[in-house]
C-alpha cells in the first residue's frame, strides 16, 4: 500500500492513512510505503540549491519549513519522545549535510540524492508512529537497506533480482510477526550502499519494485484523486475515473504526462501480472482504477487524454535524403548517452529531416550535443541546421481500443483543428495505442478540452 505525498500532508493525513492500514491489515499482511509528507522533497531541492549557491537566506528558509512541518505534525499525532527524537536526529543530520554543502558551495548527484531522501526518511517514522499508536506494531525502515540500483543519480533503476532476495529475507520475517513495515518510497542504494533515487514521484516505482520482490497480490496506490480519470481534474474538471486500465495504457498515460503514476511504476507490476488499484485516500470506499493485464477495452477506444508542458521541437534539417538513416542513428545515440529523454519524434519519408521533442529543461543542452556530435555533418553540409522551437506542448491520446479501428487518428486532428489550434507535428505509434500532436503551450488545455468533449464528455458517451 503506497501513500503519496499529500496523503501523509498531515497529522490528520497520517491518521486517516494509519485507520486505513490497519484496516486492510486486519484482511491480509500487508507493506506500506511512503512518499515525503507534501512539499518536502521540493522543500529539500530548494535547500540543496541555495546551500550549493551559498544563499543563505534561501537555505535557512527551506530548513524551516522542513523542521517546522514535522514538528508540528509531530505535536498535533501526540508521538512518543523516542520517535520525535528519532525525527529531530535526523533533521539536524540534514541540516549539517546541508551546511556542508553550503561551506563547500558545491554540490555533487550523489549528495543530492542523499540529501533528497531525507524526505521520506521523516515520514515513514511519522506513519509508523501513528500506526502504533493506534494500537498496532509497525517498523519504519529505509529502502536503501531493501532496493539494490544502478548508480544513476536521480533516475536511477531497480536491480530486481539482486533486490529481491535482500528484500523479501528482511520483510518476510517482520510481516510473519505481525509488524506492519513503513518503508521509505523514491530511493533505494547501489550494492556498495551508496543511497540513490527512483526520479521526482518514485514512490508509485517503489511499492511495484517491493510487490515484485515480496510476490505480492496486488499494490495500491493511494493518492487524492478517485484513480486514473480521463484527463488531468485540475484541468478538465468532469474527467471521470477510468475503471479499467491495462498495463501498457497505464505506462503511457504516464509517460505521456497523467502524474498520478511514476511512468515506470507498470513495469515490476507486469512482470508478475500483480494487479495496481488506484484509489483516493479521502474516499476509500471508492472503486479507484485497476491497472492489468485483463483490462476490459470500456465504451471509448480512448481511455484518457494527457499534456506535457514545457517541450521543444528540435529538427535536424538534412539536405538529401543520404545519410538520413546514419544521422538518425547518431542523433539517438547522442541524446541516449547524455540521458535526455526524447518524449515524441517523427520522420516524413518526403523531408529531410528529423524531428523529436524534449523537455524544455534538457533543449538547449540537446541542441548543444548534437552540434558537437554531428559537427561534420554540418561542415559538409549534409546537414544544413539544427533548429529549436520552446514553449510547445505534448497531448497524448490513448487507449489500447485504438488499434485497428479506424478514423480515430481523423476525429482526434478535427477536434483540434474545429477549436482552431495549430498542430506543429503528429505521431501514433506503431502499437496504435496512442496519438500524440504536438501544439503551442498555450493551447494545451483547449486542446484537451476540446478532444475529451469529442470522446469522453457529456454527449456522446454520456453516462
Ligand atoms: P501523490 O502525491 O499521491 O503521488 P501526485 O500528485 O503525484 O500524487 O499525483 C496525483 C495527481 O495527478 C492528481 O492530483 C492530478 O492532479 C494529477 N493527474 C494528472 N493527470 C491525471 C489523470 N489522468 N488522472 C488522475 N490524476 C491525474
Ligand atoms: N517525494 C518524492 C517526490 O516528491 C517521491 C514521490 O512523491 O513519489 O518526487
Ligand atoms: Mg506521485
């Protein structure tokens, strides 16, 4: 059982969340594990940053909010002198690790990783506390003692086989007796112990990795929304909740922008076929989304709608159709190594060019890349530029029931086209699971509007 960041946001969070646990536990043994309360791990970011800007101002105001957050909770739960010891401890921990990084005005991946996971390292002993002190055993404990990773700073990735055995050894015993573990989401260590992180909403990533190590029946992520819904709620307020998600849909929704799963929260999940429910704290009793292998098509080919924001269009302009092939090659293998991830990319057999896009964040660093890596194409003008275009947005159409069905790609672009939105670039891939367009920024949310009326809203589905 996985509780996001907003589900442990406070004392009375905590305490709904421990009524919950121990509920499902009077059913079946059962693991929780725990995202940082809500705004910590972007509280911890802001520190590591001022305190590796030397801003002392910055810093000392992202320590507060830290130290004044748990405290305060921990007054409000009433918890016992050892945990709030235990909390404090590691509080001052993390401020002389900060400090540290403020003297040397420098901070590396690995002391961000480090400093990051402090996070989850409070919560899961303020979760604990609140399980016990309604009345059942519960053990906080870190992940980096439980998911073996890759040492990749800030993504990195599960060992599983490695993971299990360590895992399931030191778990297994403690839910025998009767304990319910709290483990800490969004990290893990590399096999010299070294603490790393899954990627910013890991903890979703965690509790599929602990299900597969454990064998587990199924995983819930408990967050605040009724599930996976049609299109963001914050954006489209009458997207409804999806029932029925395969895994496949679930990994590209994310993928694609639907925040409330890690995008590769599917992957240790599919390996076992373990069912994901996805349900809403505040409404337990809700259905919530159940993501599967055996997920019933619904009434739409289209499941739900998605947006990234903050993309770039980057193009490599070639001058004949020679070489295409080899430049593709290299400009994939150029991003791939630098670890940019590349969200959408297209080819028109006529152009000679190649176009894909990136997070806004990683475009000028891409651009940079490729002219480096294809400088002689450049010089030889096989290649004639590489262009940039920011401010651009990814919406993602998808649902397994597209396949083969025809005209979907058509309704999709008219619904676009009828709210008078430009489309910039479009791609479907070849699993025809998903279309996704490429549009200005600012037209994002029309854009999703405007296709979910077409698909999902009131008229012609209308339930
Ligand atoms: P948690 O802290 O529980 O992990 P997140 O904030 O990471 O929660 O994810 C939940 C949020 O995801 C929701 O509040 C919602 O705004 C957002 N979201 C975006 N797209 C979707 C979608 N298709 N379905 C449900 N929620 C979505
Ligand atoms: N606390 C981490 C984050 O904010 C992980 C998570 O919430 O899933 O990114
Ligand atoms: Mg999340």
């Amino acid at each position: 059982m996985k509780f996001g960041g907003t589900s442990v946001g406070s004392a009375e969070q905590i305490e709904r969340v421990a009524e919950i646990v121990i509920k499902q536990r009077a059913a079946t043994p059962a693991l929780v594990v725990v995202s940082a309360m809500a705004t910590i791990t972007n509280a911890l970011e802001d520190a590591s940053r001022h305190a590796a800007s030397r801003q002392r101002s910055g810093l000392d105001k992202a320590t507060q909010h830290i130290r004044t957050l748990h405290q305060d909770t921990m007054r409000a739960l009433h918890v016992s002198a050892s945990t709030s010891s235990s909390v404090n401890e590691k509080i001052d921990e993390l401020e002389q690790m900060l400090e540290s990084v403020y003297a040397l005005g420098e901070l590396s991946p690995r002391a961000h990783d480090l400093l990051l996971s402090y996070g989850e390292q409070l919560s899961s002993r303020l979760v604990a506390a609140a399980i016990a002190m309604q009345g059942s055993v519960a053990r906080a404990i870190s992940a980096t003692d439980l998911i073996v990773t890759t040492d990749r700073h800030g993504a990195a990735q599960p060992l599983l086989e490695q993971s299990t055995a360590g895992a399931a050894g030191s778990l297994l015993p403690i839910l025998e007796a009767g304990t319910i573990p709290v483990v800490t989401g969004f990290i893990g260590a590399t096999a010299d112990g070294v603490t790393t992180t899954l990627g910013r909403g890991g903890s979703d990533y965690s509790a599929t990795i602990l299900g597969y190590c454990l064998d587990a029946s199924e995983v819930h992520i408990w967050t605040d929304v009724d599930g996976v819904m049609t299109a963001d709620p914050r954006l489209i307020p009458e997207a409804r909740t999806v029932m029925e998600l395969s895994y496949s849909e679930a990994a590209e929704l994310s993928y694609f922008g639907a925040r409330v799963l890690h995008p590769l929260t599917m992957t240790p999940a599919s390996l076992k076929d373990i069912p994901i429910y996805i349900k809403n704290t505040l409404r337990p009793e809700g259905h919530g989304t159940c993501v599967s292998r055996t997920a019933s098509p619904g009434d739409s080919p289209i499941k739900a709608i998605t947006s990234i924001n903050h993309a770039s269009l980057i193009t490599v302009q070639g001058e004949s159709r020679i070489g295409v092939p080899d430049v593709a090659a290299k400009v994939f293998e150029a991003l791939a190594d630098a670890g940019v991830d590349v969200l959408f990319a297209s080819q028109a057999s006529s152009d000679y060019n190649i176009s894909f896009v990136v997070h806004q964040k990683d475009d000028e660093r891409a651009v940079k890349l490729l002219t480096a890596r294809l400088k002689a194409e450049l010089s030889e003008h096989s290649i004639d530029a590489i262009s940039l275009r920011s401010a651009l947005a990814i919406v993602a159409v998808v649902g397994d029931g597209m396949h083969g069905n025809p005209g979907i790609a058509g309704k999709v672009l008219s619904s676009i086209g009828d709210a008078s939105i430009n489309v910039v670039a479009i791609a479907q891939g070849s699993s025809e699971r998903n279309i996704s367009v490429v549009i200005d920024e600012g037209e994002a949310a029309r854009a999703v509007q405007s296709i979910h009326d077409v698909f999902i809203g009131g008229k012609q589905h209308g339930k």
